[in-house]
C-alpha cells in the first residue's frame, strides 16, 4: 500500500488546492480508508467511527489490543446528541469552555457506534481537537473520526507527519502533514457517567482547570500504577505499556537536583539520559536528550515523546529519565514517562527543607533548634558562621578593612573590641557592617547546604528578617514567650539580675515585630526547655510535613 501525503502546512495556499485535498483526504475515511490526522495534542490514526470494519484496520495497523477503546473525534458540542445518550448538562458546560481543545469525555455511547470502536463497552470517548485542519477534514468526511495515537502500539506517540511515517509508512492510506503538535501529549480523559467526574488519563487540559469547573474531580488509581489483570481499561492509555521506546527506561522523581544527582549515580557505559535542560551538563559522554527547564511545563510537553522515541535509532542499552512534579501538564508528563517505564520508578527524595528560626534572647530558641535536630535535621548558627569566617576569609576580612579602615592588628588579625566600639555606637556603621556581614554569609550558608545534602535544615539567625536570610528558607519561624518567663529564664541561665535580664530583653526587638515579619509563630510557655523541646517537635514535624506536601504538588512539580 503506497501512503499519500497530504502537505497541509501551509493553508495560504490557493484556497481551491486547500479544499482538494481535505476533500480528497476526507474521502479515504468516508470510503473505510485509514488516515493519519494532526491535533493539537499528538497525530491520531484515523477511521470512520460507525464503520465497524473500517475500525478494525486501526488495530491491525496499531497492533493494538481488542479491548482497548476508541476516542471519537467531532467538529463542536452540536455531534455529541448524534453519538451520544443521557448527555449531562455539565458536560456540554465542558464543551463550551474547553473544545476544541485537549479534553475527551466518556459518555453513554448511542447505538449507532459499533462495538469495534468502544471495546464492547457502553460508553465511548468524544472530543474535538483543536485544529483547523482537521476540523475541516472531518466536516468534509460527515462523519466521527476514531482515532488513537498514530503510533505502532505501545511506541512513543507521533507529534509529527515523520514520526507517523516512521510507524505506519505503508500499512495506512494517507498522512495528512499539519505540522507539529503544539501541546505534544494526548487529551485528558475524564468520565462523566459516574459522580464525582473521575480522571482517567491526564493529559493536555491540566486537572486544575476541570476541578476550577466541577469542584472534585477524583483520579483513577490508573494514573499512577499499572491495571492488574482482569481490570477492563474505560479509556485508552489506561492499561498497557505504552509511549516505550526500544531501550527500558527508569524514571527517578523527586526534586530536580537529587534526581539529577541519583542519574549521575546510576550511569553506565551504555546509559542515556532524558532531563531538564539546566542538568545537561552533567552527563557529559552520555547520550542526553532533553526536556526543556525543570519550571517548563509545556514545553516538556512537547518534547518527551520526541526524546523517547530519539534513542531508537541509538546504541543506548538502558534510559533514565527526570520526571517533572504532578502539577498542571506535569501529572501527564508524569505518566507518560511511568508508562513508558512500565511503571519502574526510583524515587530520589524530597527537595530539603529549610526553616529560619528567629526569635528574642530568652524565648527558647535553643530548644526548638534541639527539636530540628531531634527530627534529623541539621542547624546552621548564622553567628558562629560569622565569627568563623571573620578569622578565615580573606575577602570578608579586605571588605571590613575597607570599610572601617585600622580595625585589624599588625598582625593583621581583627580587633573585634576595637570594631564593636566603633559599629555599635553608630547605627549607620552597625548597618554598614551587617550588610557586608549578610553579603558574605548568605552565599557560604548556600555552599554548606549544597556541600552536605540533608533533608532538614534551620538556619538560626537572630537577623533573619531584616538580612535577607529569610529568602533562603521554606518558611520563617518566630520563637516568642511572655516577657516575664523569658526574664525568669535569662535570670537562671546566665547569672544576672532582674534589672539587668529586661535591659536585654528590651535592647532587643518585640515579639510582636518577630509575629508580624515571620511565617510562623511558635509560641513558649512552656515552664521547663524540655517541655517546650517536646512541643517543638510537634510543631515543626505538622510544619515540615506541611512544606513537603507543598513541594510535591507545586515543584514546580509546573
């Protein structure tokens, strides 16, 4: 069988050469021909929907399995009565917002769609694809175009007329060329028989746009593992290995930096690699095909069935892939990848997260910073950071020299004295020196974290807010407590009076300041440091449990 090709890129040329070949196109799916069609989403293979044998071919084609349905494709809202029973007025509310567009929903089929296209099943999938082309071929045709992915079945999906011809040059009647694909993975199926609306296949119409619409939206187990035998797939994409190219892939998820790093750690001489753009670099030697950015959705969109389907013309024995977190286009990227894993996922763990932890003298700072450490984590004193770098770093040392001039000994060690007379009788000096303090430290706290990965880190910072530190945490805590219990406590722990404890307390900044500028408070009333170390725990393991899930649903997880 010669495949004909149908160059519809351009459609500035001659309206009447435009309008002889959809009609000469639209006549192979009248005449139970199979046709290759763009969308906006990947190429689909086409055949009249009510042709039950015309349907066949598509599996022949495909290889693909009996029982896997069928989407109908329509040119607008106006078919679904045509092939469609106890249509919801919700559904044509769907319509209205989002065809054409990249959303299928699974409907009461009519009697008039032959079992062929639904796989037996009493409900089909509809939708209407949002391409201009291919709209105009299927009103020429007059009829529903079923088609699924243009690729030979369980293969990466086609976002090009090359990508079809690679798969089915030969085996189908002709390939209509509408250039590429602009969102580059299959519609979202959601399946309007049952209440709530559930999710079946994630795809280009994120499931935050649909639950703006219907409220909750539940997601088919589907999504996220494999169907087990017996189970009967409601929609394409929901049973079988599918989107695999030629080599097995493993997915690692998790925050971009530790997958990278996991990647890197599992390489071997045969490997390639699928991962964000600013990753690249790491994989030097290694066949590298990329995503896009980690924060570049759709983009990644477009690209990961191009990227799965490059190796197989490579020599690569084995693949691993970065996954991008669930939310918007990223639940679909998500899932093709897993599918094209076969669902063989290493997970690289959560990105760290860092608490700043800022608070007055006396307020308990020192048990809460003792609860991050009792929950694995790590503690970074701003302070003792500082100190260290005024006796080792070179640069810090020549920009307080610069600035405060004959600060330092001949020895050329500072005179911390003589440099605390001059900052602390001059707000403007004492500012001056902070900000160079802050310049310095930030970036060094930045390196330890990087050099000593953890999962936990609070960075104990009595500036915090006012320093910028802040920036580099997750959230801010103030630690405050009643100012007659923080005398009581600075009393017994340091050996002073009680005129001297509220001078202190009263150099310092209020509470309120600290509640006002902070994400968080954490409240001590606690009447011993091991009581408070007890309730800091709780806190801050409900807060970090509450960061992370965060992290998951926006890494953007984009």
């Amino acid at each position: 069988m010669e495949t004909r090709i149908f160059d519809l890129r351009d459609t500035k040329r001659p309206q009447k050469e435009v309008e002889d070949q959809i009609g000469a196109a639209a006549a192979i799916l009248r005449e139970g021909g199979l046709l290759a069609i763009p969308t906006e989403t990947v190429y689909g293979l086409g055949a009249n929907a009510l042709d039950g044998e015309a349907v066949k071919k598509i599996f022949a084609a495909k290889g693909r399995p009996q029982d896997n349905p069928l989407i109908i494709h329509v040119p607008g809202q106006q078919w679904l009565a045509r092939y469609c029973v106890d249509v919801p007025p919700i559904a044509y509310e769907l319509a209205r917002r989002f065809w054409p567009g990249p959303l299928t929903m699974i409907l009461k089929r009519s009697p008039v769609i032959p079992d062929e296209t639904t796989a037996g099943l009493d409900t089909v999938g509809v939708r209407c694809p949002d391409h201009t082309v291919t709209l105009a071929v299927i009103r020429e045709a007059g009829v529903p175009v079923a088609a699924p992915s243009a690729n030979a079945s369980g293969r990466p999906s086609c976002t090009s007329a090359a990508d079809v011809l690679e798969d089915m040059n030969g085996k189908i009647d002709g390939v209509v060329d509408g250039g590429p694909c602009t969102v580059g993975v299959e519609s979202t199926i959601l399946d309007m028989t049952c209440q709530p609306p559930r999710l079946l296949r994630p795809g280009g119409l994120p499931l935050e746009e649909l639950e703006n619409v219907l409220g909750r939206v539940e997601v088919d187990k589907a999504v996220s593992e494999p169907l087990q035998d017996g189970e009967k797939p409601r929609a394409p994409g929901m049973k079988y290995r599918h989107y695999a190219p030629k080599a097995p892939v493993t997915v690692i998820t998790g925050a971009p930096e530790l997958s990278a790093r996991e990647i890197l750690r599992r390489l071997g001489p045969g490997s390639g690699v699928i991962c964000f753009d600013e990753y690249a670099g790491l994989f030097d030697g290694h066949e590298v095909h990329t995503l896009g950015s980690s924060g570049d959705k759709l983009t990644q969109a477009q690209r990961v069935f191009d990227a799965l389907r490059s190796f197989d013309n490579s020599g690569v024995t084995e693949i691993f892939a970065q996954c991008p977190d669930n939310r918007g286009l990223g639940l679909a990227i998500n899932n093709r990848l897993k599918k094209a894993a076969g669902f063989h996922v290493v997970d690289a763990g959560a990105a760290s997260v860092v608490i700043g932890i800022t608070g007055g003298t006396g307020a308990g700072k020192t048990s809460a910073l003792q609860a991050i450490e009792d929950l694995g984590g790590r503690v970074l004193d701003c302070d003792a950071v500082y100190h260290q770098m005024l006796r080792e770093d070179r640069e810090l040392q020549e920009a307080i020299r610069a600035e405060f001039g004959g600060v330092f000994t001949r020895e050329g060690e500072l005179d911390r004295k003589k440099l605390g007379e001059m900052v602390f009788s001059s707000k403007e000096r004492l500012s001056r020196l902070n900000d160079i303090a802050f310049r310095f430290v930030k970036p060094e706290l930045e390196r330890r974290m990087a050099a000593a990965p953890c999962r936990l880190w609070a960075i104990d910072a009595i500036s915090l807010v006012e320093s910028g530190l802040g920036q580099l945490c997750d959230r801010t805590v103030a630690v405050t407590s009643p100012q007659e219990l923080r005398v009581r406590r600075i009393m017994a722990r340091d050996s002073i009076d009680e005129r001297y404890a509220r001078m202190r307390i009263g150099a310092q900044k209020s509470d309120q300041y600290f509640r006002e500028h902070c994400d968080c408070e954490l409240e001590n009333r606690a009447e011993t440091a091991e009581e408070f170390r007890r309730q800091a725990r709780a806190f801050f393991g409900k807060l970090i449990a509450s960061i992370r899930e965060d992290k998951d649903n926006n890494h953007e997880t984009a």
